[in-house]
C-alpha cells in the first residue's frame, strides 16, 4: 500500500499541519485544492498530501467512471468506493502521524509532471 514511510521533522510538520494532511485525504478534492491556491502550499507538508490526494482523488474518480461503464462491474463499484474510502483513512491517519509516505504509481506520476520535489 505505502512504501518509503519517513516521520516529517517537527518543525515542518506541525498541529495545523498534520490536521490538513489528514482533511485533504479524507474530505476528498476541495481541501486539497484549498490548500494548493491558498498560501498553505507553502507549507511543505501540506503541500506534499495535498497533492497526493489530489492526484489520488482524480484518478480514482477516472477509474470508478470508466468502471461504471462496463455493466457487470459497474455494479460493484460502490464496495470499491468503500474500499476506496478506507484506504483514504487510513492515508490520512498516516499523515496525521506526520509521515511522509509513497503511494506507488501516484508518488512516481506527480514527481513526473513536477508537482513534487
């Protein structure tokens, strides 16, 4: 699920921070764009999960839509939704920590586009 799991230092990660890394998984696309047009994507921290959320978030809409199309599928979308949902928790629960954690595939695209450092 997460790989190359590393604890933020403490002054980069603080209360506030760790709280909006942790609403940007759970509350879905909003906050992470909250974060990224507002001056708290000068925060490195909130940055980093916001975009991983919002990158993650996008594609997972993508993917359920492309689902939804295909009949016999489409109908167990909503046990992937909760599927979903679940891991998003527990992503948000990760960065509440004030970790910094790899989703594969998702890491390696927003590095790839320069959305991450």
């Amino acid at each position: 699920m997460l790989t190359n799991i590393r604890k933020a230092p403490a002054e980069e990660a603080g209360d506030q921070d760790r709280l909006m890394a942790l609403l940007a998984y759970i509350i879905g696309i909003i906050v992470p764009l909250i974060i990224l047009l507002t001056d708290m994507k000068n925060r490195p921290f909130q940055k980093y999960h916001a975009v991983h959320a919002l990158v993650a978030q996008v594609a997972l809409t993508v993917i359920f839509f492309a689902l939804g199309l295909i009949p016999i599928i489409g109908c167990i979308t909503p046990l992937l939704g909760l599927a979903a949902f679940v891991l998003f928790v527990y992503y948000g629960i990760q960065a509440y920590q004030g970790n910094y954690f790899e989703i594969p595939g998702i890491t390696a695209f927003a590095r790839q586009q320069g959305w991450l450092s």
